[in-house]
C-alpha cells in the first residue's frame, strides 16, 4: 500500500518534470529550469536528456515485479543525486530539498525491488 503511494507521487512528480524538460510546454518553469541548468554549465541537450530519464523512470517505476520497475526507481534516483550535487555545488542545500524527497522515496521503491534487478542481471 505505503510502496504504491510512493510510487503514485513519484510517477506523477516526474510526468510533470520530465514534460516540462523535453516539450517546454509551460514557459514560465522551462526557463528558470533551462537557466538553472545553464548555470551549471549544462545546456538544453543534457537537459533534455535528464527529462527523458525522468520519463524513463517515471513510466517503468510501476512495474516492480519486472527488473525494470526497480531500473526505472534507479533512474529517478540517479536523477536525484545529479539534481542533489548540483544544489549544493552551484546553489543552496535548502534548494535541493525536493531533489533530496525524491531521493529518498526512489532509494525506498529501489530497495524494495532490487533483487529482482540483480537477478536478471545475473541470469
């Protein structure tokens, strides 16, 4: 039940994100989005691809009983951390607090599923 929240939240937090990554539908949060990004040195193609890993993740992170439900938490989470490290290098922690929520909650849904993963890996 708690896992299946979990992932809702998450899913639906990175729909959001990642359309806005790739298509700019909503102007406004684009640019502040694509002006953060460039402040880190990265520019609208690395932005665009950490918005399809966000899609990536938020699409196959239901499938948990498959390997590649617990692959899509680990794209979230690796989302996470990159989103995390950027904060805290180039701005403040306090800006880094959603990257650091969904951080947790992908490092929960992956914990919760990634034997799966390393069985098929192993196999």
């Amino acid at each position: 039940m708690i896992l299946n929240i979990v992932i809702g939240l998450l899913s639906a937090f990175f729909l959001f994100a990642s359309s806005i990554k790739i298509f700019g539908w909503q102007k406004k949060v684009f640019e502040i989005q694509l002006d953060m990004f460039e402040s880190y040195g990265l520019n609208r193609q690395i932005m665009f691809l950490v918005g399809c890993t966000e899609l990536f993740g938020a699409t196959t992170i239901w499938f948990q009983s498959s390997w590649i439900g617990p692959l899509g938490a680990l794209a979230l989470l690796c989302t996470s951390i990159g989103a995390i490290f950027c904060h805290l290098v180039f701005d403040t922690w306090k800006q880094g607090i959603p990257a650091m929520v969904t951080g947790t909650l992908s490092a929960f849904v992956f914990s919760t599923g990634y034997s799966t993963l390393l069985s098929a890996l192993l196999h």
